[in-house]
C-alpha cells in the first residue's frame, strides 16, 4: 500500500491525500455504532459486535451494509478485531443451507449474504426492506454482489492478521458450523452464474439487482459489475484457499476473456465502452468501465481504449459534476428504472466511483486525471458545511441527498493507494 500511496502522492498531491484522509477518517468514525450503543428512534446494537452503518447521518440507513462496510476496507481506517466482528456477524445472518420461499415468489438460495443485518442482527436480504424482507419489487432473489463484498472482507481481515488461524476457526449460523474461509466459498459459490462464461446472470423472470449502487435499476442477461467483481473474489480466494486456488485461478481468467467478448464494444478506432448488461441494461456504463480500468482486468489495449472514452466524455462535461460521478453519460437514462431522471442513479452524481475514474484517466492522460480529483476536492471543501461528502447530489437541480457518507470518501481514498 505505502508504493501505491508514494504514486499517488506523486500524481495527485500528498497534501491534498492527507486532507483526503482525514475527512474519510472523520466520516467512517462518525458510521460507528458500537456494540451495547444505539441509534436515537431505531434502537441498540445488539450484535455483540461494533459495526458502522453507511455514513455519521446514522438514522438515513440505520442498518449494516455489507457493501458499504467494505468499501471502508483496504487501508487503516477498520481495525483487524472490528473486521473479525463484522464477519461473525454477516455469518450469523447469513441464509444457511436452505433454501428460503417468500410470498411474491421471492427466493433466498442457500447460503446467502444478506444486504444488510439490523442492530438486533437480523438478515434482511432486499434493498428498500428490512427483516419483512419487503415485496419483491427489488428483485426476486437477493443482490448478486454482497457475497462477493463479504469474500473481500474476509480477505482484509487475513490481510490484516498476516495469518490463517481466524480463516481456520468455525462459526455457527443455526445449528451449522464452518469454518469462516468455509463460510466464505460458499456464499461466493451461491450467486447465479453462466458455467461457460463465469459472468453474473441477472434472470428476466427470477430477477434481482446487479449491484447495490443500481438497485433502482432492472438489468438481465450477463452483468458487468457483479462479474467484475466475482473476477476479483475469485483472485482473493485463490490467495486464501491454497487447496483450491487453481480452479479459482481458472475462474478468474474465464471471466476475464468472457468480459471482452460480452461488453466491450467499439465506439472509435481508438475508443471502446463497456455495456452495463447483455440484456436489458446494454449501456455505457462510466463507474464499471472506470472500476475494470483501475483493476486491470482486460488486455491494455482494451484498457486504454475505455480510457480514452472515459476522458473523451469527461472533457466534454458528460460525466461529472463538481468531481461527482454519473452512471450514464449525460443524456442517458436506465432504460428501466424507478428512480427519476436525473436523480438518484438515474442521473443523479456520485462521489463513490471518482477514485476508480481518476486512476482510469490518469492511464491516458494525468492532467486530467488532476483536474477530477481537483474539483472534487474542491467540491468537499465547498459543500463541507452541508454536510459534504453527501451520498448523490445534481448541482444543476440543487440536489445534495444524505451527508456524511462516507464510501464518496472511503472508497475514493482507497481506490487511489490500493496497489
């Protein structure tokens, strides 16, 4: 991390970093709900363990959320034993090895990672629900991307530890104990995949969200983000398990080559885009594109040419706002969604993927890739007394949605010193 973090001091200012820092800082400390603590209308955290709900406006989403927990991860802002009690507590709340039926003809698979967990620790499998589990109007089956979130918060603990003794230990969710690298592959296991290509498939009929950051969005057929994702969970099981890191290691270049052959189209000669999904959802996706850039999956050829397009849309205003960052390029709209235009994810502009974008520009041009993280540390100096970093905002319409949230900080930060 401190090579990473020399790099990006040198491109992007170490004073500027440091600020960055102590504002994620302020603001992931400001999500903690200790254990025995509680949030005013909502209740106490009876887990047993510490948690952090999205953001210090503690009562906005007053739950834990296994996504956004783990985008705090990856540097110093979560200790070791905090990371150990997150995992105890998304194992205890997980769906163990039945399958569950819901009125709606919702469907919880085995193993299941849910959404989020209550301060009393209960699973709640769908966006927009809590332990009712909600109507289905957010997908019949759960998100594909938390069980891959929960693999990369197993991963942070061994990284963490520098050892496999919490790996090793077993767990208990009802009367069934694994160990906790158990628990993991099987959860990563659980998602619905295609066998010949490794990519997330998001069915038409039993539908679910692609990823939480569109959970306002339907989508079907293969799916970007939540196969970017399992590619990269699969690259951390592969280091955790040493058993079974061939064919973790054979998953991950599937996907790879499925990746190009599914999403990525030509724009220009020296231009491509992914699509967001193979189905319904077949657009220009800025945060995936930016995310498969700064990962590094696809051959560098390709990889500069979604660069190329990143910084295209970019100097011309499409993209961002005062360093916040739009799904679609401007113009564009889910093609079913039922968040407004322009708001939300539907136009609306994020901070949690600006990290991803400035290291996808800073791969074609770094002037650029200075300018973004520029304006939007401007954005938080200017906004601070808010309530900045805020969750989605649209300048134009004077929109500025939940404050203190902190993967607009968290992430970026991380995003920018990860290796």
């Amino acid at each position: 991390m401190f090579v990473a973090l020399a790099m990006a001091s040198q491109l992007l200012g170490s004073a500027d970093l440091a600020e960055l820092h102590n504002i994620a800082k302020t603001t992931i400390d400001a999500s903690l709900v200790r254990s025995g603590a509680g949030i005013t209308g909502v209740g106490v955290n009876s887990t047993g363990h510490d948690v952090r709900v999205p953001g210090g406006t503690q009562n906005y989403y007053p739950a834990f959320w296994i996504r956004d927990a783990a985008m705090m991860l990856g540097t110093d802002f979560v200790s070791q034993k905090e990371t150990e009690g997150w995992i105890k507590v998304v194992i205890a709340a997980m769906s163990g090895s039945t399958e569950r039926r819901l009125e709606h003809s919702m469907v919880i698979p085995p193993y299941s990672v849910p959404d989020h967990v209550t301060l009393k620790g209960e699973g709640c499998f769908y966006p927009g629900a809590y332990a009712e589990q909600g109507v289905g109007d957010y997908g019949l089956l759960p998100p594909a991307d938390d069980a891959f979130y929960f693999v990369g918060m197993v991963a942070e603990q061994r990284r963490l530890a520098g050892n496999d003794k919490f790996l090793a230990s077993p767990l208990q969710n009802g009367s069934e104990a694994m160990s906790v690298l158990a628990w993991a592959e099987k959860a990563f296991e659980g998602v619905a995949v295609d066998p010949a290509t490794g990519l997330v498939v998001c069915d038409p009929v039993q539908t679910r969200v692609d990823w939480g950051f569109c959970d306002s969005v339907r989508k079907t057929g293969s799916c970007l983000m939540p196969s970017l994702l399992r590619w990269r969970a699969a690259g951390q099981l592969a280091g955790l398990d040493k058993k079974q890191a061939s064919t973790y290691r054979e998953i991950v270049t599937r996907i790879a080559a499925s990746l190009r052959s599914s999403f990525l189209k030509q724009v220009a000669t020296d231009e491509a885009m992914l699509v967001s999904a193979t189905g319904l959802g077949q657009q220009d996706d800025i945060w995936a594109s930016a995310f498969t850039v700064s990962l590094g999956v696809l051959p560098k050829e390709d990889s500069t040419k979604i660069a190329e397009h990143l910084l295209r849309l970019y100097k011309a205003g499409k993209i961002t706002a005062e360093g916040q960052v739009r799904h679609l390029p401007v113009g564009e709209y889910w093609r079913s969604a039922t968040s407004g235009k322009d708001t939300y994810q539907n136009g609306g502009y994020w901070g949690t993927p600006t990290g991803w974008l400035v290291r996808a520009l800073a791969t074609v041009d770094r002037a650029a890739a200075r300018q973004l993280f520029g304006e939007y540390m401007l954005h938080l100096r200017q906004m601070k007394a808010k309530g900045a970093p805020f969750e989605w905002c649209n300048p134009a319409t004077g929109q500025f949605v939940n404050a203190q949230y902190a993967s607009t900080v968290g992430l970026v930060y991380t995003a920018l010193v990860a290796k």
